[in-house]
C-alpha cells in the first residue's frame, strides 16, 4: 500500500477549507498516510452506536472524531490569524523549517 504525502503533521494547528465544519479551526490529532485522511480534534464529530462488551465496558452511543482528507485543510498562521498555505525552506545553517507563504513568519511545530 502506498503512503501518500500529507502536508500536515501531527499536533498542528489547522482550518478546515470545505465541508461542514467550515472555518474550524483545531488541532492534528492523527495523520492517516496511507489514507491520505487527518483527524482534527473538534472536527467532524460522528455518533457511532456501540454495543456493551463482557467486562466493565458500557453500550451507547459515542461521539469521536472521524477522519477528513488533507487537501481540505490548511496550516494556521498565528503571525495572519488565518490559513495559510506554507513553504518549505532550508536555513543557512541546514535546519528544514516551514514558512508562511503570505507573511514569511516561520510556523512552529507545537
């Protein structure tokens, strides 16, 4: 199975573009590459209806994150206070970084 590129990683601060969470805005919980798929926490909440188990584990219905493809999001900029679509640089001393397109402020991994 192939691993498609994603352009978000994992604990990212991210807007959804497209859908019915438009202008959301939260945080990467999980990159899904094989499925080119994130799960944002806070974003596309479904019900799912679970059955109770043997030991200790209660039936009912669960709400939880489910996963949305990664063209329909875009990094957040804390520089714009909007998304932005980054670039990716090299620095004089040979770290990778990812900078904002728009105002060329660095966005940091938090």
């Amino acid at each position: 199975m192939a691993l498609k590129k994603v352009h978000v990683k994992k604990g990212d601060t991210v807007v959804v573009l497209s859908g019915k969470d438009k202008d959301k805005k939260g945080k990467v919980v999980e990159v899904l590459r094989t499925e080119g798929k994130v799960v944002v926490e806070g974003v596309n909440v479904v019900a799912k209806h679970e059955k109770p188990g043997k030991q200790e584990k209660k039936g009912g219905i669960i709400h939880k994150e489910a996963p949305i493809y990664s063209s329909k999001v875009a990094l957040y900029c804390p520089n714009c206070a909007a998304a932005r679509r980054v670039r990716n640089e090299v620095l004089n001393d040979g770290t990778k970084v990812r900078k904002c397109v728009k105002c060329g402020e660095i966005i940091e991994n938090k």
